[in-house]
C-alpha cells in the first residue's frame, strides 16, 4: 500500500505541475458544460423565435378554421409562418403554390394546408394536408403528434360538423333535419333548454361538447369550454418522478455530458501509462521494489479519484449554469460518481492494455467512447431507439452511470434502490479490470 | 557478488541472451561492451529482475534473482538506458518519489536527497522541472537516482547516452563510488568508456559474450601486432643489427617499423635501446585496442 500511495502521489504531483492537463480537469468541463447548455437549450429564457417553424396556408373560410390557426400559433412547440415576403418586404398570404419551392428552400420542414373544402360531405373527419420534409423520424413523429393534438383539443367543433355533413349525405335533408329535432327535443325534455336552439347548435356540429363560442347553454354534465379529449377520455395526469426537480432539461443530460467527458479525461490519462514504458519509467518502478501490480492499481486510483474530480466539477458547473440541485443528493452523488469513475478508469486501462501503441489507444478509445456514449444514452435518450439497441445500451457503462445520476438526482432514490445500479456498475469494472490486468500481464507494455 | 550461468533470453524468434555465464565480484568495475543490440540491456533487465530467463540462473549473493521476489533485488540499484525521470516533476520530487519507494523517508531521505544532487552539482536547480534541464543534468540526475538507497551493485546501461557533456561527472561519480565499495556493471558501446573506467570487461555480441578479463588480458588475446617505429638514420643504425632475427623490419619514407616475433619481449627492445644510449622519444608504439580486438572477434566494429 506504501508503494501505491507513492505512486499516487506522485501522479498528482506530476498533474499539478501540468497546466494543460489541470485545465482540462477543471476549465474545460466548466466551459464544456456551458457550451453543451447552449447549444441544446437547456433553460432558455430568451423570447426568440423558437419551436419547429411550420407554415400553414389557410383556404377555408370555416371560421372554425381560423381558430385552428390561432391554436397553432399559441402552441409552443411551433412558430408558425402564414405570410409570404415579397422581395420588396412586403407581405401577402402564403399559398399553396409557395410551399414546395420553400420547402426546397428550406424555409420549413413542415406545413399545413387547410383547404377550401375542409369538410366533405363524402367521408368522415377533416381534410387536411400535411407536407413534409423529414429530417428524422423522432422530429416527424413530434409534429404530427402535436399537430393532431392541437385539432383534436382545440376544435372539435368541426369533427361535429363532418359527422353532420356525412349523416346528410347518407341520410338526406329531411331525414337529417328530423333525426336532430328528435335528439333536439330528447336532450330539452332531459336536461332542459330551448329544443329549437339545440338543434341549431347540432346542425352546426356543436354537440356541446366543445368549445362552442355562440351563447348556446352546454347540456348539464357536459363543461362548457372543455377539452373534447378531456371528456372523451379522462385523464388525471400525475408526475410521479421529478415533480420537484428544479432544472428537469440539465438534470437528465448533464450526467451524459459529464461521462462522455470524463471517458475521454481517463483514457488518455490511461494512454499516457505508454508514456511512462518508453521512458523506462517502469524499468526504473519495477527494479525498485514497485511491482506490475503496485503500478497498475495506482493507475487505477488515480484514475478513480481524476474521474471522481472531474465529476464534480462537471456537477459543479450544473449548479452554477443551470441551477441542477445537487447539494440536497451529495452523498447519493458522490457514491455514483465513484463507480461511474471506476468503471471509466476500467474501461479506460482495458484500452491501454489492449493497444499496442498510444495513438492505437487513442483511436481506439475515441471509436469506442462516441459509440458507446451514443448507445449508451448520452446523446439523446436511450427510449427513442430501436428495441434491440435499447438493449445494446445495457451493456454500456455510460447508460448505467447515467441511470445512476437519473436515480439520485431526479428520483430522489435510496440507498437500496440505488444498490443494484451501482452493484451492476462496480461489476462491469471489475470484470473489465479483470481482463486489463491479465492483458497488461502479457502485452507489450511491461515488456 | 552477482553470478550469471548460461542464461538464455528470447524475444519470439529472437533469440537476444544465447547462454551468458559470468561472475561479477565484490568491488569490481566490471564493463559490458558490444555494439546495439548485442544484448546488455537484456542482460541488465534480467538482473534487475524485469524480466525472467528463459534458461539459466542469476544469483545475487547466493540468492535467485528473479521477477516475482522483490527483496532479492534490495540490494541493487538499475540505471536504465533511456532518461527514466518524470520530467514534469522537480529534481527534487523525482528523488523523493524513488526513495520514498525503497522505504525512505522523513530527515533520512531529504538528507540522501541533499546529498545525491550535491554529487551531481544539482543542488541548486533541485527545485526545477526536470524537462527543463539539458541532456546531461538529466542524464547526471537519472545516475544518481538509482544510488539513493545504496545499492551494493549498480547496473550502469549505457549511462552517459549520446551526450557527452556530463561525462567525465558521471565517471568521477562512479570511480569514487566503487573506491568506497560499490560494485559497478557498467554497459557501453564505447571502448574508450570500458578502457578507462572497468577493471575487467566482458566483450558482448549478439548474445553472446566473446571474452572476458581485465584489459591487458584481453589485448593478449590479439595476435601481437605491435609495431615499434623509429627514424632511420645514423644514431639508429647499430640497433638495426641487434633487432635482426628478432622480427620482421621494414624502411618506408626515412622510417624503420619492427615488427616483433610473438615471443620477443618488449622489455628486451629498450635493454637494447638504454645501451645504445638512444633516447625513448624516438620510438613510437602502436598499442593494439579493444576495438582492433572486437572486429578480430566478431568480424564488425563496435559502431555497427
Ligand atoms: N522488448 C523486446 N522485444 C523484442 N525484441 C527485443 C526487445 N528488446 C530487445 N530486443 C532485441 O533483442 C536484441 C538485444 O537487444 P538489447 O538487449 O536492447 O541490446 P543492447 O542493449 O545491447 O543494444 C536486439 O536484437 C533487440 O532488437
Ligand atoms: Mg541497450
């Protein structure tokens, strides 16, 4: 044990008299973390343009239409284009006609188009078009998902309306008119109200179920202004997880910055054990009474420790930047951070003893920390990816190292539920040791 | 002190140690000398316990030297080939990491400390960064870190480098050493290093050690090819019938050179010279050298 605290001692006085490797340990993840916060948003305040720009031509003269278009632009996720810049900068109603070659410019990805003939009376539903440019499945899905809800939720007025343009369709007129009178008149004598407004409201497609904007009582039990999904389906939406959490976006991506970060900072730390062998360092430790074991294990600590470090200035700069709660979970944290770094410093020695050279190790290390951090959850979350790479994500240090942090920092989890991630992150590193050490035992670089 | 019997060592299909036996006693300046790649770091590995023989023994005092058994090494002390300091660290810090590895600490170490680099006339850079010092100051600090915790035998590979600049510090250091005891093995491709520092020499190449012994008998092993010149003239004449039949003697360019029979002895040649009355600075000798005995034993010169 002397003689790896000796070791260990002197690997950090060899980094504190190191500028470059002291600011990559404590400048860099700061200004890392900031740049990554930038870039993706995380805590935006500023009223810019923001949302997945769509356009929408409106031909209908429905006026439910028109509050189709208002419910767009209140929705937050788009920022909705209607007009047409002329080259003199004035403005004019984009058309139908516009959309392709904008398209093809890139104005937009996505767009919508309300045509003149909204509701047919030949089948039921709307007629909308949709016109895309899809730069990815997730982007895709996201759109329409939220372009449906925010029909669906805002103007279910005009469903009604297709359902009466149908129902005339196969039924006739007068069929029609007596079928609404008889609901008209069933609905006055159950819940009250004058029967002959009520059928004017049907006949217009308003079931009382939506937003109607006429002065129309809704029928008793039906809420007035409420959404049509509400009342069609009633959902009571409760957060289970993270309801406290104080900076939702950064708690769940910086612990995947902070891994990918750290597996570069440890394996070349761990390429530098090359270093060391070409200046006849080892020579000089194992003719002392330092062994392969003694040099190998204090890599190891040190390594531990450099992570360790590193994860808590990358935490840090979370708290400082964008106000992650971290000081009610310190303990919780520290203890991941510890097996996060450990299996890292594993992964990173595994590196060294299988490559020949250190440019090998670091080529190696680059291939293999991209892939896994992206596998692994770090990039974007692991529930958006095919079955079976969510299943390859398992097998990745950085998804259970960043399971890790969810647990303590957002779920708020215990000491036992956090048992099993971190007994499955101290048994990646010891198996991944395992075979380093053996590698080390017969590769080139004890040789 | 150190004893070495028919050790082999392989590098895959090279075979780098091809059954070297020697013995190296208490107090002896002993020196490897061979061209690169002849096998003294090899050797030097095996006795420094980095590596382990695939045939042969290495004993120090009695005792198996070998990779697993670090106390059998305690006593010895390596200076590796390549400058094996931590260059971001201090002289300092550098000798207190290897000593503080031998069990050394506290006022006993910093006195070692202050007492090596003052050996080498580093005291007062002991505080700076180690890749800020030239060549030879590493080359002086890497020698001196390996006699911190006072071996009896150092092992010296190649330990003044391509630098000349610090070498003369480096032999003093070391002749004053084995003057107070210490055991030296000391690996070179220079003959001129081996011919002034070593007491006995081991003549090494591609694995193989080709002869052994002090200098002079080593340059016995030479066919006597010594030449004796001296100007020809009227003072020399009455020698030239003296030396006849005693070897060959040609005159080229006003210059007699005698070359002697293989059992004439020099000290017959200036009995002859003292009678004649003919003073000793006309007579210039060609010494036969260790480089002239390593091509007559391996065919190449040392530089190869
Ligand atoms: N680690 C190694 N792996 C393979 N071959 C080696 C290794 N070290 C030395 N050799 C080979 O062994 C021979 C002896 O090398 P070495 O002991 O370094 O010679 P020297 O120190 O006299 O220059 C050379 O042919 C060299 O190429
Ligand atoms: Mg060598």
């Amino acid at each position: 044990m002397r003689i790896i605290l000796t070791l260990l001692q002197k690997d950090f006085a060899r980094l504190v008299r190191d500028k470059a490797a002291l600011s990559l340990t404590f400048i860099v993840p700061f200004a890392l973390i900031y740049l990554f916060g930038q870039v993706f948003g995380v805590n935006r305040t500023d009223t810019g343009p923001s949302g997945i720009p769509l356009a929408v031509v409106n031909e209908s003269d429905n006026p439910a239409a028109a509050k189709l278009l208002a419910a767009l632009q209140g929705e937050k996720a788009f920022f909705v284009v209607t007009k047409f810049v002329n080259p003199d900068k004035s403005m004019r109603p984009l058309t139908e006609t516009d959309l392709r070659p904008m398209m093809k410019a890139n104005n937009f990805r996505f767009a919508l188009v309300i045509p003149r003939d909204l509701i047919r009376d030949d089948e039921f539903g709307l007629h909308l078009k949709i016109l895309s440019n899809p730069r990815n499945e997730i982007e895709t899905q996201t759109v329409h998902g939220i372009l449906q809800k925010t029909i669906f939720a805002n103007v279910p007025q005009l469903l009604g309306q297709s359902l009466q343009a149908r129902a005339k369709k196969t039924l006739g007129s007068p069929k029609l008119a007596a079928f609404n009178s008889s609901i008209a008149g069933t609905v006055a004598k159950t819940f009250g109200g004058d029967p002959a407004a009520i059928q004017r409201d049907l006949e217009r497609g308003d079931f009382g179920l939506g937003d109607a904007d006429d002065g129309t009582p809704a029928p008793a039990g039906g809420q007035r202004g409420a959404d049509f999904f509400a009342q069609l389906v009633k959902i009571d939406n409760e957060q289970v997880i993270g309801r406290d959490v104080k900076a939702p976006a950064a708690t769940h991506i910086v612990g995947g910055w902070a891994m990918q970060f750290l597996l570069f900072a440890v394996s070349a730390s761990a390429a530098a054990l090359f270093h060391e062998k070409e200046h006849g360092l080892f020579q000089r430790l194992l003719s002392a009474p330092a062994t392969r074991a003694h040099i190998l294990w204090s890599k190891f600590l040190y390594g531990v420790l450099l992570g360790l470090v590193q994860l808590v200035v990358l935490f840090a700069a979370g708290r400082i930047l964008y106000g992650i709660d971290v000081e009610h979970h310190l303990p919780f944290l520290m203890l991941v951070c510890v097996f996060a770094a450990a299996a890292c410093t594993a992964f990173g020695m595994l590196l060294a003893a299988v490559s020949p050279s250190p440019e090998a190790a670091r080529g190696l290390a680059t291939f293999c920390i991209l892939i896994m951090s992206a596998v692994g959850g770090a990039w974007f979350p692991v529930s958006f990816m095919p079955e079976f790479i969510q299943r390859i994500s398992k097998l990745t240090l950085v998804y259970w190292s960043m399971e890790g942090f969810d647990q303590v920092l957002w779920a708020n989890a215990s000491f036992i539920e956090l048992l099993p991630t971190l007994g499955i992150l101290g048994g990646i590193t010891a198996a991944v040791m395992a075979v380093a050490v053996w590698r080390f035992n017969r590769g080139p670089l004890f040789d | 002190m150190l004893l070495i019997q028919d050790v082999i060592k392989r590098y895959g299909p090279i075979t780098a140690l091809d059954g070297v036996s020697l013995e190296v006693k208490p107090g002896e300046f002993f020196g490897l000398l061979g061209p690169n790649g002849a096998g003294k770091s090899t050797l030097m590995s095996l006795v420094a316990g980095l590596r382990s023989p695939d045939a042969g023994r290495l004993t120090l005092n009695g005792r198996p030297l070998s990779a697993t058994d670090p106390a059998a090494r305690a006593g010895l002390g390596l200076v590796p080939q390549s400058i094996a300091l931590y260059e971001e660290l201090s002289a300092e810090q550098n000798l207190r990491t290897f000593g503080a590895l031998y069990g050394l600490r506290g006022a006993d170490l910093r006195a070692r400390i202050d007492e090596a680099l003052a050996a080498v006339q580093l005291t007062d850079r002991r505080r700076d960064q180690v890749k800020t010092f030239s060549g030879g100051m590493q080359r002086r600090l890497n020698l001196v870190a390996a006699l911190l915790h006072r071996p009896q035998l150092l092992l010296c590979d190649e330990p003044t480098g391509i630098d000349p600049q610090s070498r003369n510090a480096i032999f003093e250091l070391l002749e004053a050493r084995v003057r107070a005891g210490l055991t030296v093995i000391y690996s070179t491709h220079y003959m001129e290093e081996a011919t002034r520092l070593c007491s006995r020499i081991g003549i090494i190449d591609h694995g193989k050690i080709h002869a052994l012994g002090t200098l002079d008998e080593l340059l016995m092993r030479l066919p006597f090819e010594e030449e004796i010149r001296f100007p020809a003239g009227p003072d020399t004449a009455p020698l030239l019938a003296r030396l006849a039949g005693q070897g060959e003697l040609t005159t080229l360019d006003g210059t007699h050179r005698f070359h002697p029979r293989a059992d004439y002895r020099l000290s017959a040649f200036f009995t002859q010279t003292e009678s004649l009355g003919l003073p000793a600075r006309l007579f210039t000798s060609q010494r036969p050298t260790l480089e002239a005995l390593f091509l007559h034993l391996t065919g190449r010169t040392l530089r190869e």
